[in-house]
C-alpha cells in the first residue's frame, strides 16, 4: 500500500493534484533580454504583445495584471480577457422590441373539453378562480358547448434600464391607421354633401341667378351668398390653409402680417434675475410667480422700477376701486339690495357714487352737530404741528463740529473762526486792501493792523505819496514821518536780498568754468575705466566658459552722468558703416 502511493506521487508533478509545474527560473541573459524587450515596447520601437484573441496589449500595463497566475494554466500566454467582465457572470435581458401578447389565439379553435381547462368557459390558459368571462348557469365542463379560445401564454420579460423606461415599446404603428381611415371616410362624407348640394343648386336654378345678378357682374356679392361660401370654406380642403396655421407661442395671420405675443421673449429679464439676494422676494418656480416686489430693499420707488412684483399691479390703477365696488356690492345684497357687479355693473356704479356723496354729507352733517354743542372750533383751525413745534420727519444727519453730513442740501462751507469783525472804527477787515505785496484796510488804505481808521483822509495821503515825482521825498514836504518796526524789518530784508544777489553774480562766472573743468576731468576717469572694462571683457570672452570667473564681487550700483557718456562714446554699433575706423 505504501508503495503504491509513493508511485502515485512519484508519478504526480511537484504542483500538485492538477498536473502543473511551476515555472523554471530564467537565466540571467534571458531576464535582460526580456527586460530589453519590454523597454523598447514602450518606446514604440517593438511591435506590442498580442493576446489569445489577437488583441494588443498595453505595454505600460504592470506584468501582475497582464499575465496568468502560474498555478491557473503556466501555458496561457499574457492577456488581460480574466480582467474583463466574463459572459456566464453578466445578467441577461429581454432585448428591445419585445412585448407582451395581446388578445387571444384566432386559429385554436376547440369544440370539446379538455381535461384541466376552465369549468366555466372551457380555456386551457386559466383556471376557474381566474376567469374573467361572466359566469356561465352551466359551465362548459358540462355542456361542452361554446368553448373560449386559449389566451396568450405571457412571456416573462426582464428589460435593462433602457427597456423599463422606453415610453413606446409595445406599440403598434398600424393602430394609428385606424384612425386616419376613420377621418379620411369623414372628408369623403363631406366631399359627397357638398356635390350633392351643388347639384341640388344647379337643379333649383340659385346659381344660375346668382351669376346673372347685376351685383356679380360689378364684383359685388349678395349678403346671403356671402355668409353661405363662410360657411362651405369651412368645409373645404384644408391644404390651401397650410400656411394660415398658428405658428407655436404666436398668432401669426400670413395676409396681415401681424403676430401677437402670448409667451416671454427672450430678451425679457426672468423674474429670479431681477435680485440675486436669497432673502429678497420669494419666486415660485412652479406658477412663475412673484408676488412681492424684487427692488423692496434696493431703495427704489416702486414707481420708477419696471417691475415691482405681481402683487404691484393688484394695488395699482382700477384694481383698487373695483375691490372696493365688489364690497359695497356683497354688502348691499346682505340689506337686500339687489345689485350685482357682473350682471348690472352700471346700476352698482350709479347706486355706489350716491353712496358715497350721502356718506361725506353724513359725516359733515355729524361734525357740525358736534361742534355746535360742544365748541371747540378754533382748534381745528390751528396752524400743523410742524410748524407749531418745529419738528418734521426730514432726517438730518450733523458732526461734532455741527457741519451737515447728509440728509439736507450740502450747507456753505464757513470758517470756525469768527468772520466779518470789524475793530477800530474800521468799515472793512484787515486783508480786504493789497497793494505792493502788503496786506491792508480798504476803507483807509492803512497797511498797520490793528491801527485807527483815518478814513478818506489816510487814502489822499496814499495817493498823495504815488503823484510825487521820483527826486522828491516825502521827507521834504511833510518832514520825517516816523517808521514803525514792521517797515523797518522790511527794508532791511530788500537790503539783504540785494547784497546776496551782487555776491551771487560774482560766483556764478567763476563757479561755472570750474564746474566745466570737474566735469571734463570726471569723464576722462570714465573714459579711461570704461576702456579698462572693455578690454577686460575682451579677455574673459577669449578663455573657456569653464575657466571663466565668477562676478560674486562685482560692485551694483547706479552709474553716474560721466559713467553713462563713457559707454555711449565707446560703445560699439555692428550697423555702423563707420564701425571699422573706430579701432584705427
């Protein structure tokens, strides 16, 4: 026994009880060379691996995807068929076009009964608990006579989710032929009328007087005639009419040319457009409605907008005298008046105005009677509380220092120091006179704040002063008028600034021709430098990019006026014809 299954085993291979062998390990030659392989795949230089059915396989798809698991089959070559959906694992279902039998067979016809069919009607399909035919005083197992036809043995159906919401699956096409014979023996109905009523008319002779009427000669139609040929156009082919159908969202009459809008254009704003604030009206999308207005907290009149919500035109025209009209109509029918706003509009109307002028007198006339009895008039006849104590609702809005900030017309911007005061007699304020860069009075011509008024005595003096010729002084005619301080600094401020002019005219000259000699010695230094960098340039370019230093030294900084001259004067322009000279 032992012996046998040593055999057994012996003869078995070492991957088990299925007869496989693992696969032999690949030398180190092979391994390169299919590493190789598979780089040059993904290049695009190989042609890619094919699979059992002939397909290409992705070169970039891992090889743990691509090949079989050695213990399935080791003979399979790689494919990716077990990474696709398999066949005995995918659902089944019913394919489009197929549907459920209607009505019953036509040629099964039974004249016996057969053992397991219906008692009641004699079909094989159902049983007597399931039929739908009336029951029978002796059922067909008995009398063995008039036996139903068998039904349609229903197929049990499974669609996709395609098939269960495909609306037309099922229908007949040749249904609908039905119907157009149905009409088509109506027009063929109303084609023999019309001939048999024009032979009645050719036989009774109305048409042979209606073409020798006078009126017919001259284009003129009879009034009867007219409304009969109304009538039979209706009747008539509606083929030449084609063109007079109503176009879809318009009323669109071909002979007038004119179409009436009943739907929304599309370049009418949408009502949800109007505000895109969440909390703003409220918008059904069901009845497109929107009752309130859209602009309520934007800050616009509702009169200026071009829409203020549905609710808008409720309250806007007649709309609130017809409400009105309405309720003094129920009213008037609860005290047994016998009005109504549909039925006898012009009666309510006329029945509403005598209401109206009897109830402003009643009131007048319950004022009055107050009044006499009890007094009281003269309150009545007080100015309004606005003006009684000073408060309106105008909102007005002030700073710390009283200025208006909104609510009002901007006030007149106003100095918070004291303005218009006038001291010393004066008429006019200090400032209100300038003459030869001096502030002064105007109503004397003082230039001395703070000083007296001398009035039109102190302007003659001033102009006094301005007739006298250049070589005489006032010192001379009037004497020696004391100066005061303020004259005296400002004379020796224009004598300063004479002596600085003289002593800047004189070091101007020489300091011109000094700055001339720094700035020629400045560009020289720049020249010299710049010619240095230049040929410095010239041999670093000479050596090797990998011997060249760096410029981690290099100062950065802004260049001066001579520095930019230098290299304007020395650089080198390659469509300059004169560049070859420039060396020489």
């Amino acid at each position: 026994m032992a012996s046998g299954n040593m055999e057994t085993i012996a003869s078995n291979p070492a991957g088990g009880s299925n007869g496989l062998e693992e696969p032999k390990k690949m030398t180190r030659e092979d391994w390169r060379k299919k590493k190789e392989l598979e780089e040059q795949r993904k290049l695009g230089n190989a042609p890619a691996e094919v699979d059992e059915e002939g397909k290409d396989i992705n070169p970039h798809i891992p090889q743990y995807i691509s090949s079989v698991p050695w213990y399935i089959d080791p003979s399979k070559r790689p494919t990716l068929k077990h990474q696709r959906p398999q066949p005995e694992k995918q659902k089944e279902f019913t394919p489009q076009g197929d549907w459920y039998k209607r009505g019953v067979k036509e040629n099964s016809l039974t004249t016996k009964y057969r053992k397991g069919a219906c008692e009641n009607c004699g079909a094989l399909t159902h049983k007597k608990k399931d039929c739908l035919e009336r029951p029978r005083k002796v059922g067909a197992k008995f009398t063995g006579t008039n036996i139903a036809p068998d039904e349609h043995m229903q197929p049990q159906l499974k669609f996709d989710y395609d098939g269960k919401r495909d609306r037309w699956n099922g229908y007949n096409p040749e249904e609908h032929m039905k119907i157009v014979e149905e009409y088509a023996k109506v027009d063929l109905a109303k084609r023999t009328l019309k001939a048999q009523k024009l032979q009645e008319e050719l036989a009774s002779g109305k048409l042979t007087e209606q073409v020798s009427s006078p009126r017919h000669h001259w284009g003129e139609e009879e009034p009867n005639s007219q409304t009969e040929r109304d009538h039979n156009s209706e009747d008539e082919d509606e083929d030449k009419y084609a063109d007079d159908i109503d176009m879809p969202g318009q009323n669109f009459d071909s002979k007038r040319r004119i179409t009436v809008r009943n739907l929304r254009i599309r370049e009418d704003i949408a009502k949800y457009l109007r505000n895109l604030d969440p909390n703003s009206a409220y918008y059904d999308p069901k009845t497109r409605a929107m009752r309130e207005n859209p602009y309520a907290n934007a800050g616009k009149n509702p009169d200026e907008v071009c829409y203020a919500g549905d609710n808008f035109v409720r309250y806007t025209g007649d709309t609130i005298s017809m409400a009105q009209t309405q309720l003094f109509a129920w009213e008037a029918y609860e005290k047994g008046s016998e009005v109504h706003l549909q039925a006898d509009p012009t009666k309510l109307e006329l029945l509403y105005k005598s209401f109206k002028v009897k109830k402003e007198d009643f009131k007048e006339q319950q004022k009055e009677t107050i009044l006499e009895r009890y007094g009281g008039q003269e309150h009545l006849d007080a100015p309004p509380t606005e003006l009684l104590l000073a408060q309106t609702e105008d909102y007005v809005e002030y700073s710390r220092h009283g200025t208006v900030i909104k609510g009002q017309e901007k006030a007149i911007a106003r100095s918070k120091y004291e303005e218009d005061v006038t001291i010393n007699n004066h008429t006019c304020i200090w400032g209100s006179f300038w003459k030869d860069g001096r502030w002064g009075y105007k109503c004397c011509y003082s230039f001395v704040k703070y000083s007296y008024c001398t009035g039109e005595a102190g302007k003659e003096i001033v102009n006094a002063d301005e007739e006298l010729p250049a070589g005489e002084s006032n010192e001379e005619e009037y004497g020696t008028v004391p100066k005061t301080l303020v004259e005296m600094h400002q004379e020796k401020q224009r004598e300063e600034k004479k002596k600085k002019k003289k002593k800047h005219k004189k070091s101007t000259s020489s300091d011109s021709e000094g700055e001339e000699r720094r700035k020629q010695e400045k560009l020289k230094k720049a020249l010299n430098a710049e010619e240095a960098r230049l040929l410095h340039v010239k041999e670093i370019m000479q050596l090797d990019e990998r011997k060249r230093p760096y410029n981690s030294m290099y100062e950065s900084r802004e260049p001066t006026e001579e520095e930019m001259e230098a290299y304007q004067m020395k650089r080198q322009r390659p469509d300059d014809p004169m560049a070859s000279f420039l060396g020489q």
